[in-house]
C-alpha cells in the first residue's frame, strides 16, 4: 500500500508539471511571425533625411489563434517604438491584408497583414538602432530591433 502511495503521488507530480509547463509555454510563445522583408519608407526631401515608415507583413503561427487587428483607436494589438533617446508606447499603425482573407479585422491562419507603422514623429535617421515591438493580447512579445542603412533610400529593406 506504502509503495502504491509513493508511485501515485509520483505520476500526479509529473502530470501537474508537465500542465504547468504547457501553460508557461503558450505564455511566452509568440502568436504572430513576421514574413518576408521589414521594409523602410525614407523621406528623402527632409534634411536630415529620416525613415517615416516601417512595413512589414504578419501572419499567425502555425496552430496559432487569430489575433484582432482592429486598428486605433481601438488597438489591441499594441505597438512601441524604441530608440536610443525615444520611447513611444501604442503608436500610431494601419493594417491592410493581402492575398486570400475573409475580410474581418482577424488575422487567421493563412492570412496575411501587411502593418505600416508611422515612425515619422521620431528623429530616426541613417545608422540608427531602433526596435518597434509588437505585444498582441495573448502570446509573448515580438520585438522587431532593426539598424537603418547608412544612407537613407526611398525605399529600405531592413533584413
């Protein structure tokens, strides 16, 4: 009985750890993924010359749940921007999905959204380190930290 006790405590251990890694996990784990290039919109007549947007495409993770892109003011999915002398929280983005959707606000598997973020309020110039994060309701953080080119361009790509 003793040792029937012991092995049954032991099995309820693991079971519950191993549930409380599961749920650590979905926690941490990202619900969207960037795919393809993080582009820059420069503007080339500013002097200095400045990055005004940043452009890039999201989609959900595999097995991922749908994320509402519903955009400001009503934004739940939140963006910041960050520099070396700037920190911005919940800053202004637009949303439009490309290819197959079904032309809600949610962002489901095999659907794309392309997301332009206006950095233009912010002295982002050449050679400069920024991270534009993205923090959607459920899932971890995606932090987008990107360098700009040494001579700003009409248009960037930032990979």
């Amino acid at each position: 009985v003793f040792a029937f006790t012991i092995l049954s405590s032991g099995t309820s251990s693991t079971q519950q750890a191993k549930e409380a890694i599961a749920g650590g996990l979905a926690q941490v784990s990202g619900a969207l993924e960037v795919r393809g290039s993080v582009i820059a919109v420069g503007d080339i007549v500013a002097e200095p010359k400045k990055v005004q947007e940043v452009v890039f495409t999201l989609a959900t993770v595999t097995g991922g749940d749908p994320v509402d892109l519903t955009p400001h003011p009503n934004n739940i999915l939140v963006i910041d921007y960050r520099d070396s002398v700037t920190r911005v929280s919940d800053i202004t983005w637009t949303v439009a999905f490309v290819g197959d959707n079904d032309e809600d606000n949610l962002l489901e598997a095999r659907e794309l959204a392309e997301i332009t973020v206006d950095v233009s309020t912010f002295d982002l110039k050449a050679n400069s380190t920024f991270v534009v994060e993205l923090k959607p309701p459920t899932g971890g953080t995606m932090p987008l930290e990107r360098t700009t080119p040494a001579q700003i361009d009409p248009i960037m790509d930032l990979n």
